[in-house]
C-alpha cells in the first residue's frame, strides 16, 4: 500500500540522502542531473562543475529535486522538493562549502558504501573546494509517499 510521508519524514529522507536527481526546466523540456548535496535548513546546497546544469538553473531557477530510498525488500520512500535555485559568492560560498564538505565527509567516514560510489574523503574534498560554483535550492514545497515493506 502506497501513503503519504508526513512534512517531517520528508524532511528526514531529504536530510540523511546526500545523492539526487535534480531536474532543471527549459521550456517544456525536463533535464536530469545526478548530484551531490546537503540539507541543512530549508535550503538543499550542492557544487557544481557542469556548466550546462547551472546555466539552465540561472534560466529558469524553479527546480525539482527527486530523492528515493529502498527500505528493505519491497518498501521504499521517495521525497519531491521544489525550490529555487541560488548561486552563492564570496562569505556565503565559502559557509556553504564548508557546510557541504563537514556532512558528506562525515557521511563518507561513517559509512563506507560511500567508497564503493568513489565517494572517498580524499574525492569529496578535491570535488567540493574544486567547483566552479556553489549554490542552495530554497526550499518552497516537499511532498513525498512510501510503500511499506511489510
């Protein structure tokens, strides 16, 4: 049976999720970018280097981020999050880099399926203080269902 997750249970998928889909808009067109993030607030910041994801965000900067989960054989929980995308600079990219580096780090060390992802802490700290830009998506709207494994 599918149901819906509660604010505070999408929350909590968002949050201890570090990889999406993020889907940016051009026209009628829907592009999807895999990415790395964090959720701390009501913001989501991520890094990037393609410039083809960050210029359609600069576009148009409604986006949707898509996170799912498998919980045991049959169950799962997916989480949709419309935002707005923010290209950080100067004081506030650097707050966001380091926000973004101490939790995927920490992921990374905690838990070593990380590695088999090439997500070592050696890659995460090349790749974070390497981008060209960091940004956050304002969170404006989450909904989210799941199906229960029992």
């Amino acid at each position: 049976m599918i149901s819906q997750l509660k604010s505070k249970e999408i929350d909590e998928l968002v949050a201890d999720s570090v990889v999406g889909t993020l889907i940016c808009f051009d026209k009628n067109e829907k592009i999807k970018f895999p990415i790395t993030y964090v959720k701390e607030g009501q913001y989501v910041y991520s890094y990037s280097k393609d410039l083809e994801k960050i210029l359609l965000m600069r576009k148009d900067p409604a986006v949707l981020l898509k996170v799912f989960k498998v919980n045991g054989e049959t169950g799962w929980s997916s989480a949709n999050v419309l935002g707005i995308f923010e290209e950080l600079d100067g004081i506030d990219a650097e707050i966001a880099r380091v926000i973004i580096k101490d939790k995927l780090m920490a992921c990374a060390i905690k838990d070593h399926s990380f590695h088999v992802h090439g997500l070592t802490p050696q890659y995460i700290q090349g790749m974070v203080e390497s981008s060209n830009v960091i940004y956050r998506i304002h969170i404006i709207k989450k909904t989210g269902k799941y199906q229960s494994s029992r």
